[in-house]
C-alpha cells in the first residue's frame, strides 16, 4: 500500500513512537511512503525534536526513498495502488484515513485471497503470477503478504465472514475467486454466485469470477501434449492424442466451456452424451471428435499449471473470447498489496 503521513501526525509527540514502528513496513519493501513535499516532512516536529537513533534511521530512511532508483522503481510500480492517510483525525467510512495504531494494524496484515481450492486454484493462481512477470505478487506470495485461503465452494462466503470478524481496520484488503461453471456463452449465473457476488459488493470485498467454465479451462494448449502422469489417470498416448486433436479442433467458445476434467459421459450404445444446455454450442462437432472427447484429461489436469512455464503469449492464445481478464484478475489482487 502507499502510505501518507499527515502534518498534524507528525507534530503530534504522543504519536511519534508509532509513526517509528510504521516505518518498518518501508525499510522491509512491503508497502510504500509516499511523499509530495519532503520538506514538510523534514520540517516537521518528529523529525527535529532530537538527534536519536530512530530519528537518524527515519532520515536515512527518507533519504532513500529520494535517492535509490530502486525504491523509487518500486514507488512507481506501486502507483495504482490503495492510498491510506495516517492522521490524528480519523474518517474510517471507506477505511483510508487513519490513526497510527490502526494504520500499523492494517499495514501488518495479509492480503487474504479465498478460492475454492488451494491446491487447484492456488496453482492457476501462482502460474498466472510466473507466467505474466508480476514480482510484486510473488515475492507478498512468498514472504506471507498475500495469502490464500480455501473456501471450499459453497463455503467461500463463510470463509469471508471468518476474515471480516477479524475486524481489521483500513480499505479492505479481502478478494474471491469463483469458478462460472456456465455450460455455454452468456449463461446466467447460478442463484449462489450472484448472491455472493451481491454479498461481496456491498461488503467492499474484491471478487473476480471466471469468464470460463473453471481454471482448467485457462490451461494453455502446450500444457496438454502429454497424458496425465497420475496412475490412476494414464492413458494411452494414440487415445491421449486423439482427444487432444479432438479438443484442438473446438471452437474458443467450445473450449471454453468443455468439462476439462471429465469430459462427456458416454450414452447407452457408447455414443457421447452431451448435456442439453451444451447440445447447441456442440452441434457443429462430429460425433466421433465427441467419442473422442468422452473422459475429459483427468481430475489432476490442473497440475499442468505446475508442471509447465508458461509465457503471457500462452494465455492470450486461448483467452481470446476475453482478452484482458487474466492481467486484469492480477492488477486486482495487486492493488490490494
């Protein structure tokens, strides 16, 4: 987060020690000090009330934010960012202005990010991050400033209620990432998902849901040239092969919206069956490119996220029907950090 001092915080000896422990958050890179006008600043009665050492580590500290091009390229980086105001004053309405203790509360905590699986969705999560170069996300993944938290599917809103209990104060800083399950273009969304969608809205809470079906449907086609190694998944490589050429031959849209997982069940007599809601966005495929595409790539697909590393060009190929909602679902999160 970018973090503003206020004059009157800083003329304020009571709050001087408190303003010394928000100052750690900057010397570690987690959030950013943004300063208009240092010699308001450098003026200011906390600053020249004394030659301490912390007074001397805040001034270094300042003088850094003015001189290293590093901090600076970090500032810049971070210009889209929430913006919190530490004051005496305080309007906690939206959560940006506010006191020493509670700026250093808000400045302490997570990033909380609820999906539906930590294994799965984490890992379409930290290979978006890999594949489009966001290092402001990985490196909060890596030292526990952005954590992901399982919700379970239908327990996404209870795990959200767990966090908002916590109280914390300042923007909130909680974010949701749902599965569409829509079986074709344009489908209403279930009941549940405008409710939570609603829920998180009025709450201020982040929450994105997926333009596809589900993550498996953002893996990159290179992400599929082999058969799943998971034993209970193998598959010849001619049957694997077959179904990828089948799937190749999909539409966008029909990528999209294929069940990556299972795929089709197949009829009394071994034909494929395709679900009714599916039956007009499938009727241009033959019926034996749907054979082939009974079974779907294993319940495990979603480990390609792992096994594979990808480049933003991957992505853009099969995300044409929405073309900006990978980068977009990131700038979310990170706007949050």
């Amino acid at each position: 987060m970018r973090v503003v001092f206020c004059r009157d915080v800083l003329d304020d000896s009571t709050q001087w020690s408190r303003i010394d422990r928000i100052f750690d958050f900057f010397e570690n890179g987690r959030h950013v000090l943004d300063i208009d006008d240092i010699d308001e600043v450098l003026e200011s009665a906390w600053l020249d009330s004394e030659d301490s050492r912390t007074s001397r580590r805040n001034r270094e500290l300042l003088e850094k934010c003015l001189t290293d091009a590093e901090y600076s390229a970090n500032r810049a980086s971070l210009a889209h960012r929430s913006t919190i105001a530490v004051d005496c004053q305080t309007d906690d309405k939206n959560g940006h202005r506010l006191s020493p203790d509670d700026a250093r509360s808000c400045l302490g905590r997570p990033v909380y990010l609820v999906i539906e699986d930590t294994e799965s969705d984490g890992a379409f999560v930290k290979g978006l991050i890999r594949a489009y170069g966001r290092s402001a996300l990985d490196c909060a993944l890596d030292k526990d400033w952005l954590e992901l938290r399982r919700g379970g599917g239908s327990k996404v809103r209870a795990e959200l209620e767990q966090l908002l209990a916590k109280n914390i104060p300042g923007p909130r800083r909680i974010a949701a990432l749902i599965d569409s399950d829509r079986l074709f273009p344009g489908q209403a969304l279930a009941r549940a998902k405008e409710d939570i969608i609603s829920w998180c809205q009025d709450r201020r809470i982040t929450i994105h849901v997926l333009h596809k079906r589900e993550i498996e449907n953002y893996i990159p086609v290179d992400g599929l040239s082999e058969p799943s190694e998971v034993p209970a998944e193998r598959v010849p490589h001619t049957r694997h092969a077959a179904r990828r050429r089948a799937y190749l031959s999909l539409t966008q849209e029909q990528r999209d919206h294929y069940d990556m997982k299972r795929g089709f069940k197949r009829g009394q007599h071994g034909e494929a069956a395709i679900p009714a809601e599916q039956n007009k966005l499938f009727e241009s495929v033959s019926q034996a490119r749907l054979s082939n595409l009974c079974g779907g790539f294993g319940d495990n697909v979603w480990k390609r996220f792992e096994q594979c590393e990808y480049q933003p060009s991957d992505f853009e190929i099969i995300c044409t029907t929405c073309p900006d909602e990978l980068p977009g679902f990131l700038d979310k999160i990170e706007v949050l950090l």
